[in-house]
C-alpha cells in the first residue's frame, strides 16, 4: 500500500507556494474553504473527501492545460 506522504512530494519544491496559491484561487472559484485553520475533523470522510477530489481534479486538470499550451508556444517538446 503507497503512503500519502510519498504521494504528495512536490518535484520541484519551489513550486509549492504557487501551487497553495491555485489550490486557494480553485477552492475559492468552487466555494471551498482551503485554509489550513478550517477545522477537517468536523466533517465526515465523504465530506472531506468530496473536496479533496474536487480541488485535486480541478488543480490537476489545470496544470495539464497550462503544459500544454507552454509546450505549444515554446514548441520544446523534450522537457
């Protein structure tokens, strides 16, 4: 069974605080609190789990996108 912690490494560390900053701008465009101060232990395990997809899904949906067009308009396609 994979541990969470190896899941959730960032590859290049210096992205996290522009990736906080997405998870935060799509959690606000779906209604979402994503703060860390909000309190996760009142909520069920369906309730959590909810938005955790729906901010992972929509933040990986977006990267794609941004990567695709960078490989677009760079037209290097060997990075």
């Amino acid at each position: 069974m994979t541990n969470n912690r190896s899941r959730k490494k960032i590859v290049v560390p210096e992205a996290r605080q522009a990736l906080n900053e997405m998870k935060n701008e799509i959690a606000n465009e779906l209604g979402i609190i994503a703060n860390q101060s909000t309190d996760k232990y009142n909520l069920t395990s369906r309730e959590n789990g909810h938005i955790g997809g729906s901010l992972g899904g929509n933040m990986t949906k977006r990267l794609i996108e941004q990567a695709q067009r960078q490989l677009i308009d760079t037209g290097d396609f060997n990075k």
